[in-house]
C-alpha cells in the first residue's frame, strides 16, 4: 500500500467533468489530487514517487451503481473482501452495493454493518442500497428515511422488480424528497414465466423457456407512467432490449427524472453464446452448449438489441454502464440450464470487454470513461460528483489502464469469488494498471512502472 506523493507523468487524461482529454502529469498527495497539466520539475515535491504514464490512460476511478457483494449471507458466493478486490482490479473505486443479501438491507442496522465491515475489509469505497420494500418481499416499503439518514447510496428490490405499481408509485413519491433514485429490475413476471434465456431462435433451437422483450419493456413503460405521475426519480436497471432504448430516451424528452443504467454483457455477448461457441455464428448447438455461465438476468439477447444498447450509450440516452456483477458459488452454475442460478461475475472483466467497443470505434474512449464515472456519479447526486473528477482539491480516486493490453481472461486468477463468466478463456484488450483510492494504491496490476523517484534519484 503505497500512501505518500505519486506523480503520473505523460498519461492521457481523460476527465470528462472538466472536457479534458490531453496528455500531462497528475500529481497526487494527502489523499487528494494536487496538480494536473504539464509539471515542471519545480511543482513535484522531493520524494515524489513517479510513474511513467506513457502509453496509459490516466481517469477517475470507476463507480459501479449496481453490484452484489453477498455479505451478509452469502459469504460462500462473495464477500465485501473479495468483491472489494475483485472492484479494484477492475478499477472501480466506488461500488454500490445490492441489498438482496440476508438479511436484506431494509434496515440501518445492515447498513451499518455493511459500513462497519467496508472499514475493515474493503479496498474501495462501499456504498450499500437499501430495499425499497421490506424484506424485499414486495409488500410493504421499507423505512426509507431511517435508510436514507444512515447513507444508502439509492433504493432497490433488484434480484426482484417491485411488481406492485402502487407500491413503486408510493416509492417514487419520496424518492424526490429523500434525493435518491429508485432502481428498478424491471421485469414483469406474468410476462418472464419460467424464461431462463432471451425469447428467439436460439431457446428455441435449445428447447429452452424463452423470457420476451415485452417482461422488461411493460415494466419500463409502467414506472415511466408512475416517475411522471409523482416527479419521482426513476432509474432503470440493466437495459436489455432494443425496445427499451426509445421508452427511456422519450422519458428524458419529457423532463422526466429518468435514468437508465447497461451492463458490459448486454453490449457485447448474445444470446448465440448459450449455443456454447463463445459467440462463433453457430446455428446448431455445439458440445458446450447450455452452458449456464451465459444465464443472467435479464438475459442476453440478440445483435440487434446489442447494437441498440451501444448506440443508446454512445448518444447519452443510456447515462452509465453498471456491472450487475453477481458472482455464484460453483454448485449454484453445476446443473441444468433451467436450474442454475442467474448471473455473471463482471468487475474484472468489465474494462477489458467494454473497450472493444472503443477498438470497434462503436464507442469513443471520452464516453466510455464518462459512462464509467461522471455518468454513475450524477445518478447518486451532487456530493458523489467528486468522485468522479480530476479536478485539483479532489479525493484522489483514480484508475490508470493501458488501452492496448491483450490478456486472456482465467477465472482461476480472479480476486472475486465468483468464477461464473462466459469470457472465461477469451482474449481482451485493455487492462487496469493500477487503481488509487484517497491517494492510496489499492491495486498495482502488469505494466505498473515507476522511475526514479524525484529528489532521491
Ligand atoms: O443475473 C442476475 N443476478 N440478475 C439479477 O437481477 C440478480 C443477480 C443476482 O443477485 O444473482
Ligand atoms: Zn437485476
């Protein structure tokens, strides 16, 4: 762990709170970010340790609104140690975590307890969610002004949409007062049945239920509805389908206080991957089919909803990307496709997966940064702004990548618990290098490489 002054030289720093995209040096000490631009020798302070940026991308840290960390409850398929480290090797200073643990967040003593063993165990900073009804069982909502004051970063059932409108009505209602945004998993479980894959030619190849379009769009259209009715703030959780893109940028057209999150899976890996060729244009299943790292919910689905989702992100009306990460314990993945349990542990791959799409020119680098940082953190509000920008005077929470790093994914090398990915195996380009949270590095990944350090060369 690495506390004193840092200077980054010659990096490509991209902060998107202030436009800025140049190359320069940042410098770094007391935890917060002192200087950025081109530095004469005479600014860096002796004893300085230096770290050759060239050829890297130098941003603000990574804020995930959406994660399960498992704890408490589930400490056998995560915990806020291991999801913690997992965050950091993927560059997430900040992330947020679900509150379908056991018991659920739905009351200031789990907040506090999360808190209280974030303090102790985690590397970055842990923002726990707090359930919008009790239980999360979808009857009764939960306190949430006794959520709010004890420091929930926003509200969610996820796991579980919150099925009763009037419910999510009531929920919107004091989401404006209590300045924090209600995330819906949205999904209409009239709708979704027994579904365990996206509706189309492929479950249907496989014999398996297929979960429409229509489960996610209903919902989408019905708190769009309610966040007018009441002025509420609504975010939308991991969009998956072409369809929903229009019902949220029309939202936004309107004034509402809509906004919407995409996960690094729904932009790039289709439902042809549960074929089992890893995407290859298979029309026959091949011998992994059904293979159960690809069952998530909602579900991946087809080119053209992917496609959809990048352009929505690339033009803004998708504000964030959002991991989902939903690490599983083996067993829960060791059984049929209907059986498994849904999820993919994303946070060490995120990075690595999303900048093809900046490879592919689908997606500029800026966006990708913005939808990383600056998106995520206005969502979560004002004073959260400032985990998400270089500006001097601020927390120094910072990731460092190479954009041009090959690596192959080995879930046996992952940090998190959780080794339930489809990329497993996979060739990506692109890889965290190191991340900093208030000036201390947290992880320090290949191609780290300090000089001498100034003063004492
Ligand atoms: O795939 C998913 N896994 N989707 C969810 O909404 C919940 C999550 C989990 O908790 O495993
Ligand atoms: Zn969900």
């Amino acid at each position: 762990m690495e506390t004193e002054s840092l200077v980054i030289r010659q990096a490509r720093i991209i902060d998107p709170s202030r436009d800025l995209d140049q190359v320069g040096d940042i410098l770094i000490g007391n935890g917060e970010i002192l200087a950025t631009g081109s530095l004469g020798s005479d600014s860096i302070p002796d004893g300085t340790r230096v770290i050759d940026g060239t050829g890297l991308v130098v941003a603000p840290g990574f804020i995930d609104l959406h994660c399960h960390l498992r704890e408490p409850g589930f400490e056998y398929k995560e915990t806020i140690a291991a999801g913690s480290r997992a965050g950091a090797k993927g560059g997430f200073t900040t992330l947020c975590a679900m509150p379908n643990t056991d018991p659920p967040i739905d009351n200031a003593a789990v907040v506090e307890f999360i808190q209280q063993k974030a303090r102790q165990d985690s590397k970055v900073r842990i923002l726990p969610i707090g359930c919008v009804t009790k239980g999360r069982k979808g009857y009764e909502l939960s306190e949430m002004e006794e959520l709010a004051s004890a420091g929930v970063a926003c509200f969610s059932d996820d796991g579980d949409p919150v099925f009763d409108a009037n419910l999510m009505k009531l929920a919107l209602t004091y989401s404006s007062d209590l300045g924090l945004a209600i995330s819906n998993h949205c999904q209409d479980k009239s709708l979704s049945c027994n579904g365990v894959m996206a509706e189309g030619p492929v479950a249907t190849h496989l014999g398996l239920d297929g979960i429409p379009a229509a489960a996610e769009e209903a919902m989408i259209a019905r708190d769009i509805a309610l966040a007018e009715s009441t002025g509420g703030r609504l975010h939308v959780a991991h969009l998956s389908t072409a369809g929903s893109v229009p019902l949220v940028r029309e939202a936004k057209d309107r004034g509402l206080s809509v906004t919407a999150e995409v996960c690094p899976h729904h932009l790039t890996v289709t439902d042809q991957w549960v074929l089992g060729g890893k995407g290859a244009s298979a029309s026959v299943a091949g011998s992994l089919a059904y293979d159960t790292s690809t069952k998530v919910y909602p579900p991946l689905r087809s080119l053209n909803d992917v496609e959809a989702l990048i352009k929505g992100l690339a033009d803004g009306v998708i504000d964030c990307i959002a991991t989902d990460h939903a690490p599983h314990d083996l067993t829960s993945k060791q059984v049929t496709y209907q059986d498994a349990a849904f999820g993919i542990s994303v946070l060490e791959t995120a990075l690595g997966s999303l900048m093809q799409l900046v490879h592919e020119s689908k997606l500029s680098m800026v966006a990708l940064v913005d939808r990383l940082t600056l998106g995520p953190a206005k969502i979560l509000g004002e004073s959260y702004k400032e985990l998400a920008t270089l500006q001097p005077g601020t927390t120094a929470d910072i990731v460092i990548f190479d954009p041009e790093h090959e690596w192959t994914v080995d879930t046996s090398q992952f940090e998190s618990k959780g080794k339930n990915t489809p990329l497993d195996g996979t060739k990506l380009k692109g890889r965290v290098v190191a991340t900093i949270v208030g000036g201390t590095i947290v992880y320090d990944g290949p191609g780290l490489q300090f000089q001498a350090e100034k003063g004492r060369a």
